[in-house]
C-alpha cells in the first residue's frame, strides 16, 4: 500500500508518499516518484507518528457521571471525590474500567500513555494487568500511600514502575520531595509532579528537586514559563480538564516562551482519554479566546515531542526501518498540521496491515 499525501513528523510537514509492507515502512519519498509506478494500491493521506497521551489518571476511569462543580482540590484532591471513589471499588472493577480507557486509546491509534497511578505498588500492579496483551506501551509513574515516606515501600514501588508522579509541590514538604525525586532519579526512573495547577506556585518550588515532567501549570505567568523553558522541563498540558474548573492555558504563550509541551486527558473520571479531542478543544479554545495557538505547535505536542521524552526518537520519525508502525489518516494533505489537530478521528484511520 502507498499513502500520497503528507507526512507529519520530527523533520516537521512535508507533501510526500510512503510505502507499506507488512504493516511496515519501506520506502518514503516525494509524490510521483515511488518505486511502483502505479502498479500497487494507494490512498490519499497524511501519516505521522502515533500519538502519545502524555498525562492521565487512568484509576478512576470507573466514574461516570458529571463531576460537580466545585474547586479541583475537592475533587481530585487529596481526600477528594476521587479519592473516595478510588476506597469503594474493587480491584476488579477499576481494572475493568482501565481496560476500557486502554482499548479506547488503542483505537484511536496511541501509541503510548503516561499515567499518575495512585494506591502505591497496589494500583500499579492493577493497570499493568488491565493493559496486558495490548498494543500500547503504559509507562506508569506511581505514587508512594505512607507519609512519612517508607523506605521498602518506595522500593518496591520503583521497582514496578517507571518513576514517581505526584500531586503540587505545595501538597508535599521539601524533605519528601528531595526524598522522592533523589531515590527516583538514583533508580534511573522519572520523577515529575503537579505544578500551578489551581494557584501559581513559584518556580524554585517545583524546580527543586529537579523534575523531569511538570504537569499543568495553568497559572504559570509568562516569565514562569520561560524559566521553566531553559530549564528545558516538558510540560504536559491537559486542556480540557483545567476547561471543567474554569482555567485555559495560553498555549500560545508556552509557544513563544519556548516550552516543550506534551498533551494528555488527564483524569478519566472527567474526559475520554481522546488525544484528538485534546488537540482539537485546544486549537478551538485558542481562537475562542483570543490567544490562538499554532496547529504545528499542538502537532509536535501530540506526536513529535512525547517520544522524544520518552527517549523514543525512533518513533518520531516517519522512514523505513522506523521503531514501531505509523498512524495513517485518511485526511486531505493540504495543511497538514491543521487537518490532524481539527479533524483527525478514530474512524479515518487506515490499516497498515500491523494494526
């Protein structure tokens, strides 16, 4: 199969062909020129590196119902709605919910996710059971129960996961912080945390100890953001539940201050965790309000930027011999960039043959 159109990747938009085989990349170059010379099927499309949701709460994926409208914190706060909801299901029923989350993911062609998992080693365990035998990568951050913080449990809670995540920097003290983010980074695992969220925290607050992801900063000032920016820290954005709470992010302002953003639903108890929707409220939220933001920008933050991160490139590329398989959209190849952050659905998605 040969796709005509664009692709979207690390190197940016470009009009150009690839081929398939087996589900795989063969052969890429400008349209015209392939090697078949008319003699094999081909589509009109665009085809990219598949989406990475960058931040979720996949545990409370069992909730249903409309959140109530009232402060974050009383919701997925510490004590909070969510919190109760997590104490009075079962293990098997927040596994069954997860998997649904997951498969959902699946279909919408994600090629990974990052979750916030609470409950220590427990609630990692549960998703790394609820993803099983499915076609994503789930790098789970988990999160100590015992404050003070105990010293086996955090190790055997590194030990199944890929780092710590946890809530504002304001919601832990300065020992446990250090605590947390020394242990994780001697493990060669990731740390990373909640930041200005529903009140501006100060930079040196959530910078020290280092983090390797901040999420949110919705209340972040532009100088926030450039400091943040040379520090060279991505920042994983979740646009449509800071939307629920009454906050909007100018996304335009993280652009010109040069930060490296990452995308993701957040909790599952408030959205599907649908990076097309994500990108889409985003870019449409942006001209709403006045401050509109570039769709290459949310593009790089969708497909390009999370891989990286994950130390992944492999996957940022569109070539042959690339790590994993692509995402092609059956979507007009003009303005690429525009037609994968407006208008990308799970139903023009083609199979390559790998999927």
């Amino acid at each position: 199969m040969i796709v005509e159109g664009a692709v979207v990747d690390v190197d940016g938009a470009r009009p150009a062909y690839v081929r398939f085989r087996k589900g795989r990349v063969v052969e890429v170059g400008t349209p015209g020129t392939d090697s078949r010379r008319g003699t094999e099927r081909r589509i009109h499309g665009i085809v990219a590196p598949r989406p990475v949701n960058s931040h979720t709460h996949l545990g409370d994926a069992a909730a249903a119902r409309e959140p109530p409208r009232t402060r974050v914190s009383e919701v997925v706060g510490p004590g909070g709605l969510k919190f109760r909801l997590l104490a009075s299901l079962s293990p098997a029923e927040k596994e069954r919910a997860m998997r649904a989350a997951l498969e959902r993911m699946v279909r919408e062609g994600v090629g990974a996710v990052v979750d916030f998992r609470e409950e220590g080693v427990q609630g990692v365990e549960q998703l790394r059971r609820a993803a099983r035998g499915l076609p994503i990568e789930v790098r789970i951050l988990g999160r100590p129960t015992q404050r003070p913080v105990e010293g086996g449990e955090l190790s055997r809670l590194l030990r199944v996961s890929e780092g710590i995540g946890i809530s504002s920097a304001r919601e832990e003290n300065p020992l446990t912080r250090t605590l947390l983010a020394d242990r994780t980074h001697r493990a060669g695992k990731w740390f990373a945390l909640h930041a200005s969220e529903e009140v501006r925290e100060k930079p040196e607050v959530y910078l020290l100890p280092r983090p390797d992801l901040l999420v949110h900063l919705t209340k972040a000032t532009p100088d926030d953001l450039e400091t943040v920016a040379k520090a060279r820290i991505p920042v994983a954005v979740c646009v449509r539940s800071n939307a629920l709470f009454g906050r909007s992010p100018d996304l335009s302002a993280f652009a010109r201050a040069g930060v490296r953003l990452l995308i993701g639903s957040d909790n599952a108890m408030l959205n599907a965790p649908s990076i097309f929707h994500e990108t889409e409220f985003a870019y449409l939220s942006g001209r709403l309000l006045g401050h509109p933001v570039d769709p290459e920008y949310l593009v790089r933050a969708a497909y390009v930027e999370p891989w990286l991160w994950l130390e992944e490139p492999g996957r940022a590329r569109v070539g042959p011999g690339m790590a994993g398989t692509p995402l092609v959209l059956r979507l007009p190849p003009e303005d690429p960039a525009y037609q994968l952050v407006t208008r990308a659905t799970e139903q023009l998605i083609v199979p390559t043959g790998a999927d």
